[in-house]
C-alpha cells in the first residue's frame, strides 16, 4: 500500500470507501467534510491506495492540544493485514512530529466493536462522557 496526502480527484472514490465501511450518516454530508478538511490541515487527509486504486483513507487534526482521528477507514476486502494499524502509526507519527502530546478519537457506540482494534493498538477508554452540538445543519439532524 503507497499513503499518500488525499487528491481532489480522489473525491468521488473516498465517498464511495465510506458508504462501503459504514461510515457515513444522513446528517454528515462526506463532500462538505472533505471539503473542510481541505481548509484546515490538508496534508493531514491521507489516503491508501495499491496498484493506484483507492482502499483506505484517515483524516488527522491537531488543534494545538489533542490530535484527533477520523473517518479511518479499510476497504473491506483489504481488512485484517495490518494496514488500519499503518495507518494509525503513520497518524501518530505526523502528530508527534507537530508536538501533539496526546492522540484521541470518539467511537459510535453503534460501532463498538472497533473498540478492540483500538485496544491492539495500545488505546485505552478515556473517562470521560462525549458531548456535541451541530452548529451547521449538513442534513437531517440526528435522530
Ligand atoms: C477498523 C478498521 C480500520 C481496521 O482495519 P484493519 O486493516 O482490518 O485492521 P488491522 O489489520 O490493522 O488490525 C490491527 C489489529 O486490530 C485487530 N482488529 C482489527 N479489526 C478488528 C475488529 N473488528 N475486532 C477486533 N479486533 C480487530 C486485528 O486483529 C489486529 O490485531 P493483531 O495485530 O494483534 O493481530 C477496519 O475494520 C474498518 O475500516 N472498519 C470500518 C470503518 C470503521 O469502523 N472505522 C473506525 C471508526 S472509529
């Protein structure tokens, strides 16, 4: 697998990827998440590829105090030959070298069984409770 920064012609094959692993909701347009990311930290939107095809992709942030994962993602035919685990390390590797001191990520509790994966990883459960508030409407609010 070559990782490589995320292309704009790479948009229509990383939607496609997270219809595919699930990760895509009504209220979370994925064209305007890309888009976002491309204004803040672009060369932090990586994605994989092998033999020039697009299978899976990790968006980092780093706000100055936690970096941040999201929209990782394996195509499900590629799954369970450490390519999740390269691209975390690559993830961890980009935001040390920022000065990031701590890596966090939120996982659905629709999706909990990717909490062992974490766990391979050397992650473990924050106490802490999650809370949001949408504050630009992308689609129907969550149920
Ligand atoms: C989660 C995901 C990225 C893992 O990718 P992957 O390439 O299959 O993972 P790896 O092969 O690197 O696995 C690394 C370790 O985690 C373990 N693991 C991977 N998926 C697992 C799962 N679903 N349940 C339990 N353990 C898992 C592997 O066994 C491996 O452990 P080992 O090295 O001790 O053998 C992939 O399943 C995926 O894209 N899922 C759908 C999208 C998603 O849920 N993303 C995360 C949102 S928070």
């Amino acid at each position: 697998m070559e990782i490589r920064c995320f292309a704009p012609g790479d948009e229509e094959a990383v939607v496609r990827l997270w219809e595919d692993c699930g990760l895509t909701r009504p209220w979370n347009d994925p064209r305007k998440d890309i888009a976002r990311k491309l204004g803040e930290h672009p060369e932090l939107f990586l994605v994989g590829t092998v033999d020039g095809v697009l299978m899976a992709s990790i968006m980092i942030g780093y706000e100055g105090h936690r970096g941040w994962i999201n929209y990782l993602a394996v195509a499900p035919a590629f799954r369970k030959q450490s390519i999740g685990r390269r691209l975390m390390q690559e993830a961890e590797q980009r935001l040390t070298a920022l000065g990031c001191p701590k890596l966090s990520l939120m996982v659905r509790s629709s999706n909990a069984g990717v909490v062992a994966f974490y766990e391979a990883l050397g992650y473990r459960q924050d106490d802490v409770v999650a809370l949001g508030k949408r504050l630009i409407e992308d689609g129907p609010a969550a149920a």
